[in-house]
C-alpha cells in the first residue's frame, strides 16, 4: 500500500574518492621525481639540479596540502594553481630538462576549473605561457622559440583547458542528477507522510467517533435499559478492536517495512460499515447500480475511506436521522454519493477536525477523480466522488 523506508544510496564500489586522489597524487609525484631523473640524466648527462628538483615538486606538495582532499582542511584551488604555475614558468624558463614535471601543472588547471574558478584559470594558463616564452627569450635570446614550438605549447594548453572544462561539465551533470534525484526522494516522502498522516486520521476519526457516541448512550441507558448498554459496550468493543487492528496494520509497514497484518479496506467491507454507523443511532441505506465487481486495490481502498469519513463527519457534525449512500458501479467510473438531513455548515466543528474533506478530495484527485462537497437546500449535506475504475499512473 505503502512505504516510509528512506531511500538507501547506492552501493559505492571501489576504494573511496580520497583513497583514489592520494593514490593519484602518489603516482603523479614518482612519475614526477623519476621522471625528471632520468630525463636530466639522458639530455645533460648529468646530476639533476636541487633547485630543479625542488621546482617540480612544489605542484604534488601544494596539491596535499590545499587539494581536493587537503591535510590542512582547507582547499585553496586557486593559490595551488598560481604557486604551481609560477614554479614551472621557472623550472622551463631557467632551461631545465624537458620531463614530465608539468603533469602537476596540469592536474592543478583541471582542479581549479572544476572548483569553479574557470576565469582566473585561463587568464593565469595563458599569463603563465607568455611569461614561460619571455623568461626563456630573455635568457636565450639567441635560442628564440619556433612558430612549430610556440603551436605545440599552445595546443597543450588548448588541450588541458578543454579536457578541465569537459569534466566540470561532467561533474555538474552528476550534481545536478543527485540534487534532482535528493528532490524526488524528499517529494515522495512527504507524499508517503501524508499518506499514512490520512491512513491514520481517517482509521481512528472513524472509530473514535463510533466509540464516542456508543459510550454516551451507554451511560445514558445504563440504568434505565441495561441491555441496550450492552449492546452499546459491543459495539465499542468492536470498533476499539478494529481501531487497534488498523493501527497496528500501519504501525508494521512503519516498522522495517513489514507487510500490513490486515488485508487492505475495500468496498466489500462497506456493509459493515453501514452497521456499525447504524448502531450510532442512524438509519443508514445503501443503494448499488450498475454490475458490482473487484476494482483494483487503490479504487477500493480510496472508495471505502471517502465514504468512511463521509460517515464519520455525519456522525460527529450533522446530528442527523439518516444518511444515503449510493455507488454507481459505471464501465470507467466509480461514483460515490453519501447525503444526510442533518444540519449542514450550520454543524459547529470539533476542535483539532477540518482536514476530512480536504483529506477525501486529496484521495479522489491522487487516483484523477474529482470530489465534492456542500450543504443541501434546507438541510442536509452532501459529500459526491467520482473515482476512475482504471486509476492513472
């Protein structure tokens, strides 16, 4: 009927998100370290230079501290970008070896763009290529950098940029489809809370006021016709054991969403119904047209409470003599009716009521019905649904 079990995220396969930027990171700094190494060690034929060394390592290090996942809990995507972009403007500007100590530069652009930082980032990436082309022409001005040379950085850089921008748009995809799929989530529990919110209202008005009005005549005939009492105290004990019968049903699908002890309220019960309303003291008909048949289960469930809290408005509102309830049994449409002659708006209202009718038309609409209700000329008031037989989706 239904469900109040919170949605369960999905299952997380693989290491951690944190697990995998140190894993990167460990991989990106020994590539870097080694690297470098080796590339010193093949073009100069030499020892690599401390400061050198020193220039390639300040990326990782920044990234481990102020990163995605800092140690200081703290991200500074943005002075990690600068401080990294300054270092490798330096590093190949002072004529270093060529290696793979721009990795980190590099891993630092995608981490700044994807923070939100996307202006400061490519204005940065393009001042730090004109300045890497100035230092380098400043120093070795007779070694100036070729147009093919000059295309190569820029179509890297063109690359890095690209390839930051794609995985921001990729990650805000992922965001926006958690926070929409949070929504929904946050949506159909308040529907769900609602739901049960009727559930109850509608199981304990109903048999609260039934026990309300046998326990007045009860004590009202108690001496004079004790066994009317009697028939009185029955009625109470069976209304208070449906009471608690229903509450509980609903009390199992809260608890670990257990299956409802109770078979779900339908139209066949609705005799039953009738007699207990006419134990209260009023006479109540049932009429049926049209070929009586099982509707589905939200129908049914939806029919039976519409005209359940119809009767108990009566009961508790309309000091009335006698109540009509008809159902129209139509090929696509269930049409319920329920009349009394009691006192109409004029009924005062109990304290803590005035959700009944909203709560039946809530019912009515869920399933595209419609409902209606509204005092009779004179006296009297009426409550009119219509429910479809084949409910919508």
């Amino acid at each position: 009927m239904y469900t109040t079990d919170d949605e369960e995220p999905a299952p997380r396969y693989g290491p951690p998100p944190a697990v995998m930027w140190f894993v990167v990171l460990a991989v990106v700094t020994l590539v870097q370290w080694f690297g470098t190494w080796a590339a010193t060690m093949w073009q100069t034929h030499g020892m690599p230079r401390p400061l050198a060394m020193v220039l390639i390592m300040v990326g990782p290090v920044l990234l481990l501290l102020f990163g995605p996942v800092p140690l200081t809990r703290r991200r500074l995507p943005v002075l990690v970008f600068a401080v990294t972009a300054v270092a490798m403007v330096l590093y190949y500007g002072l004529g270093f070896p060529y290696g793979p100590g721009v990795i980190s530069f590099f891993l630092t652009v995608v981490v700044a763009v994807v923070s939100g930082h996307r202006l400061v980032t490519w204005v940065g990436a393009w001042c730090a290529e004109a300045a890497y082309f100035g230092l380098s022409l400043g120093l070795r001005p007779q070694q100036p950098p070729t147009l093919g040379y000059v295309g190569a950085h820029v179509a890297w850089l063109l690359v890095v940029l690209g390839l930051a921008e794609l995985i921001r748009q990729r990650r805000e995809r992922i965001l926006e489809n958690v926070r929409t799929r949070r929504e929904e989530h946050r949506l159909r529990a308040t529907e769900e809370r609602l739901t049960i919110a009727q559930e109850l209202h509608d199981v304990l008005a109903h048999n609260i006021s039934m026990i309300n009005v046998q326990a007045g005549v009860g004590l009202h005939l108690m001496d004079e016709q004790p066994e009317q009492a009697r028939t009185a105290l029955s009625a109470i004990k069976q209304a208070s054991a449906e009471a608690l019968g229903e509450l509980r049903s609903v009390l199992d699908v809260l608890r670990a969403g257990e299956a409802p002890r109770n078979p779900t309220p339908s139209l066949t019960g609705l005799d039953l119904l009738a007699d207990r309303t006419r134990a209260a003291g009023l006479r109540v008909d049932v009429d049926y047209t049209g070929e009586r048949r099982t509707l589905p289960a939200p129908v049914e469930l939806a029919a039976f409470r519409i005209v359940q809290e119809a009767l108990t408005n009566v009961v508790k509102h309309a000091a009335a003599s006698t109540v009509r309830i008809a159902l129209d049994y139509g090929e696509h449409v269930l049409s319920l009716l329920v009349e009394d002659d009691g006192r109409g708006h004029t009924a005062p209202r109990l304290p803590g009521t005035g959700s009944g009718i909203e709560g039946m038309r809530r019912r009515a609409t869920a399933l595209g019905g419609t409902l209606e209700a509204d005092a009779l000329d004179g006296a009297g008031f009426r409550v009119a649904a219509t429910v479809p037989t084949e409910p919508k989706a």
